[in-house]
C-alpha cells in the first residue's frame, strides 16, 4: 500500500481534529482498514459500513430507491449519497462514499470493470470523482482505497476557509 497517503491523511486528521465515517461498496472495507492502519486513528475514524447491497445503500444510508433506479448502484449520485448519508448516520465532519465495478463480471458498455465513483462529503462541500481503473479484482479495491484518501485530502483543502 502506499504508505505516505496513508500516513499524510492520519496526521492531517488528527491535526485538524476532524472525525470521519466511510461508506464502500466495491472495496469492501480496504479504505476503512486504510484510515485505521496507523495507532491514534480512533482519534478520526468513527464508522465505516461495507454497503454491498442496495437494500443497504437506500435503508441504512438513505439513498433514495429512485436514484438507484434511475442512475444505477454505480454512479455519482449514489457515491454522494453515500458520503453525505454515512456522514450524517455517523455526526462526523467528513463522510466517503465509494462504489464501482472490481469485476471480474458485472461490467457493461456503459459501466465496464474498474468504472468507480468516489464521493467525499463535509458540511461545506460534497465532491465526486469517477474513475477508469485498470487491473484484477484486487488491483481495483486497492487503487479505489488510495483515491478516495486522495480526494479527502483535496476535499479537506477546498473545505478550508481561506484567508485573504
């Protein structure tokens, strides 16, 4: 794994004195066993769900059964629900919601294997990203865990409020 995103995001948490709460789906609880590898993470991490069905996603993280419908489990909004109804169902200030395709089925024209939205949500911002991975089952949960840490820290950044 890549020790110095995890690392960077651990120290970053618990210097900012935020807590965080994970919602996954394909990666099955590898971002949750990233954010608490380090000793000190229950300073941060509150709650991490592995929502693998969508019973789950729409009765537990408040997904609306329409957005399912509509856009599919695998989708930017169902990744922004995710984030923003885990961090909600957890009081903390950053939620992350992922979902994706780790194959190696399930894949379509539309949405092939490695096709991944990854959702960080705060009470200031919710941004999404999708993501085109490439690689076996493993390779894709694991490049998923290490984006959606990615994209906290930029989403941790944009939340700031900036001096002028």
């Amino acid at each position: 794994m890549d020790n110095a995103i995890i690392r960077q995001t651990h120290s970053a948490l618990l210097k900012s004195r935020s807590t965080i709460a994970v919602a996954e789906s394909c990666t099955g609880g590898l971002t949750s066993y990233l954010l608490t590898e380090l000793p000190g993470s229950s300073g941060y991490f509150v709650l991490g769900i592995v929502a693998y069905s969508n019973k789950t996603k729409i009765e537990l993280l408040k997904v609306p059964a329409g957005i399912i419908s509509k856009n599919g489990a695998v989708s930017a909004e169902t990744a922004l629900f995710l984030a923003e109804g885990v961090r909600r169902l957890a009081n903390t200030d950053f939620g992350i919601g992922i979902t994706g395709i780790a194959g190696p089925g399930g894949g379509t024209s539309a949405k092939p294997v490695g096709t991944v939205f990854i959702a960080v949500a705060s009470k200031k911002i919710a941004v999404c990203k999708k993501f085109r991975f490439s690689g076996n089952r493993k390779s894709i949960r694991k490049k998923s865990a290490l984006e959606s840490l990615k994209l906290l820290s930029a989403a941790r950044m944009a939340a700031k409020p900036r001096r002028e």
